[in-house]
C-alpha cells in the first residue's frame, strides 16, 4: 500500500545547493508527498530555483514560538551599555556569531557602550569562547547558555541581534518581537517577510561584515527609539502570527487525513 506523508522544510540556504544526484531523489520525495510544507515563502522559492521545479503541493506554515502570544517584557532600566541578546544555538555555520565578534573587536565598535548575550548552546561554544579571548572581547560578550524563559531574557535586553548566514523563519525573532524588542537579522529565510526596515527592526543585506556592520550603525543610530520600534514589532508579529500554530498545522494534517479517507470510499 502507497504510505501517505508530508515534508516540512524547515531551513533552506544557497549554500546548501544540492548535486543533481540528491535533486533528483528529492524531487521524487517531495512530488509524492500530499504536502511539502515551508515556515516561509523564501525558502520555498530558494528551494524551487535549486531543485529547477515548481511546487505544485506547497504550503506556508507558521511553528508554534516559545512565549505567551500576551507575553509583555519591562524595558530595560537603563540605557548604556546597550544590551544585545543574540539567542541562537551556538554555530556559526548557521547563526554566524562570528561576523558578530569581529564587529565588536573593530572600531567604533570596540570604544561604543555595547554589551552582547549569547544564549543557547550548540557544537561550537568553546570555540567561540576561544574566538572571544584572542579577540579581546570579555568585557563586552557573556556566554548565559540555555534557558527556556524566553521573556525574561527580553526584560534586561534591548533588541536581538542574529547574523544568520541561513534560516528558516527563527522564531527567536518572532518572540523577541512579541516581547516588543526590535530585530537586527540578516536577509535570510523569512527575516523579510516579518521585519520591516527601521520600523520594526534592521536588516543587513547578507550575512558579511561590511553588510552587517551597516545595519549595526543604522541601528546604533536609531537607538533612542528601540523601544517605540518595539512596540510597532509587537503589533506586527501578531498580525502575522497565527495564535496557535501548533493547532493549525494538526488542523491541516487531519485535513489531509480525512480527504484521503474520503478518496477511499467507492462510489455509489
């Protein structure tokens, strides 16, 4: 009997091009599947340009976020050092901490008020903690590891910083707006696609130091409004977000389910 299923792609990046050898079996896989889901329309369309096809039984879907959908975090009581929070697991490869240290050893950088959080844990801690000391940045990067309560992470940070080099739709940047804090991402996966350029956040055309350092000065600049852009974040991520992602996609599965049933009913 034919197994019935679906995909969900949950990150795509150019530098993941396939070979046509793996194209081809992943075009077989994803063309018999009922649905190929993506948590974005970039990755769909990046997915569509590297497998040379157009997806015929694809859909956008929204992963449930780690927050209260009311969740509400105090703004910071002071203003300097400005506090940054880089939620992520710890590879570069992915999340590109490295682009942001580099940033952060150079001038201006280095002379600024500027603090940077690192959370979350991943197979490249201690080299970035090495990356850390030979850059001379103790004093301004703190490593706080993994913590499930997201919102109180917000009440003593000001915004996010997440220098992807590829993504899906992070949902760090969904519940960092949630919380009202502003966003600097990369134009990556589905960052575009919730961020909106110096109202909600900022966003550095791709994921290298030269773009980054712009959107970081774009930023820096507009820093005494973060807290109104963060604000208009909250506001927008849920007009974006369904309320209960993880109900609307068992919804469709169930969907799925039935209409299959229903095909198998012979005629009367």
């Amino acid at each position: 009997a034919r197994a019935d299923y679906v995909v969900v792609v949950q990150a795509a990046g150019e530098q993941m091009w396939p070979t046509d050898g793996e194209a081809a079996k992943l075009i077989k896989v994803f063309q018999k599947a009922r649905r190929v889901f993506f948590v974005s329309e970039r990755n769909r369309a990046l997915l569509e340009t590297q497998l040379g096809i157009e997806f015929a039984n694809a859909e956008v879907v929204r992963n449930p976020f780690n927050v209260q959908r009311s969740a509400t975090s105090p703004w910071p009581a002071t203003s300097e050092p400005v506090q940054l929070a880089c939620v992520a697991r710890l590879d570069p490869q992915a999340k590109g901490q490295d682009l942001l240290l580099h940033l952060l050893a150079a001038e201006p950088w280095r002379s600024r008020p500027i603090a940077v959080s690192f959370y979350g844990k991943g197979r490249s801690e201690e080299g970035l903690r090495r990356l850390v000391q030979r850059l001379g940045l103790t004093a301004k990067v703190k490593f706080c590891g993994h913590t499930s309560e997201v919102a109180e992470i917000w009440a003593n940070h000001h915004a996010l910083v997440l220098p992807s080099r590829f993504e899906g739709l992070p949902l760090v940047a969904v519940e960092a707006m949630l919380c009202g804090r502003p966003v600097i991402v990369t134009d990556v996966g589905g960052n575009t696609e919730i961020v909106e350029q110096g109202i909600t956040g900022f966003i550095a055309q791709a994921a290298t130091l030269p773009h980054l350092n712009l959107a970081m000065e774009q930023a820096w600049a507009q820093r005494h409004n973060w807290k109104v852009m963060g604000k208009a974040a909250s506001q927008r991520i849920r007009q974006i977000m369904p309320a209960d992602p993880a109900r609307d996609f068992a919804d469709k599965l169930l969907w799925l389910a039935e209409k299959r049933e229903e095909s198998r009913v012979p005629a009367i």
